[in-house]
C-alpha cells in the first residue's frame, strides 16, 4: 500500500526525521491556511498523487509550457491561484501513463535554501533477506539513468537484522554523500531512524528524492515516498487509515474487498489461477505462445463460490480482455468449487469473450461435469501448454475475425 508525501512527512515527524513543516490541504482556502501558518517567504506547493515526476508533469487541461505539480510561490495570492489551478485537474507525469491522475489533495510546504540535492532509499533485498540503504550524491534525477549510465554514484549497504543498524553504517552513507563534520552525525543519526520506521512500520519502500543539504549545512527530507507490506497492514491499524482508494485501480480495490491477489496489466488474456507460483506460470505460458496476459489473479486456496464469481466479474470488468483462461490445481481447493462459481458469473454477465479452463486435483470430474453441463461455450483444456495454446489461438481467431 502507498500513501502521500504528506502522510509520509508525518511519519518522519514521528520518527525525528528532518523534514521541512508543511500542512495538507483539499481546498483552495485550506491552502492559503496553511501557507499563513508558515513563516514564507517562499512555499511550495505540491500535488498529492501516487506517482513520481510530478515536478515535470503536466496537466491535461492547461497548455504545454504550464507549469508541473510542484511549484514555488513567492505570495500568498500565487499558492492560492496554484492551488485553484491544480485542485481537480489531471496530472500527467511518466509514472501515470496517458491517462494521468486527478489531483484531490496538495501539500504546502515551507521553501527550502537548497546547497544540494542527494538520493537515499531503502528497500527489501531479497537476495539477501535484509534492509538495503541505497544512497547517490546524484539526488533530483532517475535514480534508473544514475545507475546504467554512473553505476559508481551510487552506494548499496544492507544492514543484517540479527544485528542491526550500527553507526559505521550510517558513516558509511555519509561519506559516500560527500557529507563532512555535524553533517556526518546527522546522517549517522538519519540512516538509524528511517530504518527504525522502516522494520516497525513493515515497509517494503521508502525512497528520498531528494535529501537535500540546506545552505546552513543541514540535512531535510524534501521528500517522501512509502510503500507498505499489505500483508502486515494488519499490525497497523494507523497505516491503513492513511489508505487514498482513489488512488488505486478500481479493479483492484474491488478484488481487495473480496481478499483476492489482483494486479491490473496491459494484455488481452485474463487469467484466474489459485497459487501465485501458478499464476506466475501461467501469465509466462501465455507470452510464450505470444500474447500477453490482462492480470495477474490469485484467488487463493480456499476459495468460496462467491469469491470466484467476484474474481470473474472483475475480470470480465476489463475492456481488454479478450480471453479468459481460468487454471486451477484443486488441492486445498475443490475443482467443483471453481465450476459452480465460474458457471454462475457466466451465467450472469454476458460473456463475448472466448473462455479456457483447465482443471485439474480435488474434484476435478465433478468440476469438469458441472463445466460441460452448464450449457455455455466453455473449452476444456488437459494441461497447462494445452490450455495456452487453446486460448491464444481463440483470442487470435476471433481477433482476425
């Protein structure tokens, strides 16, 4: 799960974290609000998506030399009319695809006196089953294009969590950032409650761009993006109140009310399969024989008959969608069980779209009969290869049709 840059800017308040004051605001009078209780005389202001770049993004329905989501002003009036601008526009950056996302929410942050700008990040390594750090004195650029053109810039320390975090780590850090004297300390200090908050929080990300070193030589977070295990959210009641669904795929956000694993994707073949190793499989299968799969969908092990109908209908949801291919080993789960779901969401919803299903474990004569039964134009498949090759030749056919 990720939240907002303010949300985040909380957290480090928390954890003594260096971060610069700044309200959040969701009208244009809570905006100006917020810049008085500032003390100026410069503010920034800053769109709240769930997406990176918004410095260079642009918004739909202003021209293309419009400035992006994050600006400075130099008066109150100009937070107001950059508040007025932003407040419900779209904003399009290179995370949010084409279609952008809709701003709902600013953060008014008090101006910075900018020396420089480093990069700081954490995140799970899972090679080595640690906390990495990775840090970069090139702070404000992709930290993708520092490392495939300067891979030397750029510092990898994980922390062994049998031991923790000690503070020739932190130095580390620190002289890699060309940091020198107090800032040394501040950075000792810095690396040792960011990875605090990140082992109590359960945080798979936490990324900084940019930590800045200010004019007076100290160390701010100017920025803050943090992602969540969605698999712990229940230890942190806290962290999921900070949960925006209108930042999240609606498809998605329904398949989480039903507890199913959904990722949305940008191929043709929707796929339902229990097991994420499966599920892993099947969407390799099917680029193997050449097309590419809609989303990845675990309904889980034990799956209940309204949960697979929940899983089907959000498939079937999806424009793109022009074959499904439902892959199931009934271990845990009962292949009788899929059936009876599948048979009554297609019986249901109209389905225009040729459907796959290989069946095989617990059940899977009975699951097979109540398929064939149903009356609907469903093709049995023997295995998994059988299954992808009948499926992308359906979805081929029909789309040559």
């Amino acid at each position: 799960m990720n939240i907002h840059e303010y949300q985040a800017k909380e957290l480090y308040r928390q954890y003594g974290v260096p971060t610069p004051q700044g309200f959040a605001a969701f009208t244009v009078d809570e905006a100006v609000e917020a810049a008085r209780k500032l003390p100026g005389p410069l503010w920034v202001v800053k769109a709240q998506i769930h997406a990176g770049g918004r410095g260079k993004g642009k918004f739909k329905e202003f021209s293309a030399g419009e400035k992006g989501g994050v600006r400075l002003a130099r008066s109150i009036d100009e937070v107001a009319l950059f508040a007025k601008q932003m407040l419900g526009a779209t904003l399009v950056t290179a995370q949010t695809g084409g279609e952008g996302r809709k701003v709902r929410r600013l953060y008014i942050e008090n101006g910075s006196a900018i020396d420089r700008e480093l990069y700081l990040s954490a995140i799970i390594d899972r090679g080595s089953s640690r906390v990495a750090f990775i840090a970069s004195t090139e702070g404000g650029m992709d930290i993708e294009e520092v490392a495939h053109k300067t891979p030397e810039k750029i510092l990898t320390i994980s922390i062994d969590p049998a031991a923790g975090y000690f503070p020739f780590e932190g130095r580390k850090i620190a002289f890699a950032l060309g940091l020198a004297g107090d800032q040394v300390k501040q950075c000792v200090k810095l690396i040792g409650d960011l990875y605090r908050m990140f082992v109590e929080k359960d945080m798979s990300l936490l990324e900084i761009n940019p930590l800045v070193v200010t004019k007076s030589g100290d160390l701010l977070c100017l920025d803050g993006k943090m992602n969540f295990d969605s698999n712990a959210l229940f230890r942190h009641p806290e962290i999921l109140k900070m949960r925006d669904i209108d930042e999240e795929d609606p498809s998605e956000v329904e398949a989480s009310k039903y507890d199913l694993s959904y990722v949305k994707l940008d191929g043709s073949i929707g796929c339902m399969v229990n097991g994420a190793g499966l599920a892993m499989a099947t969407m390799d299968i099917i680029k193997l024989y050449g097309m590419e799969p809609a989303n990845f969908l675990d309904v889980g092990g034990g799956a209940t008959k309204d949960k697979v109908k929940a899983a089907f209908k959000i498939i079937l949801s999806d424009p793109n969608v022009k074959g499904i291919l439902i892959n199931i080993f009934g271990g845990i789960m009962r292949c009788d069980v899929i059936a009876e779901g599948v048979v009554a969401a297609a019986r249901e919803m109209a389905i225009n779209a040729p459907l796959v299903v290989r069946l095989e474990g617990t059940n899977v004569e009975l699951g097979k009969q109540i398929l064939a039964q149903s009356g609907l134009t469903i093709t049995p498949a023997d295995n998994l290869s059988d299954a992808a090759a009948k499926i992308t030749a359906a979805v081929k056919m029909k789309e040559a049709a």
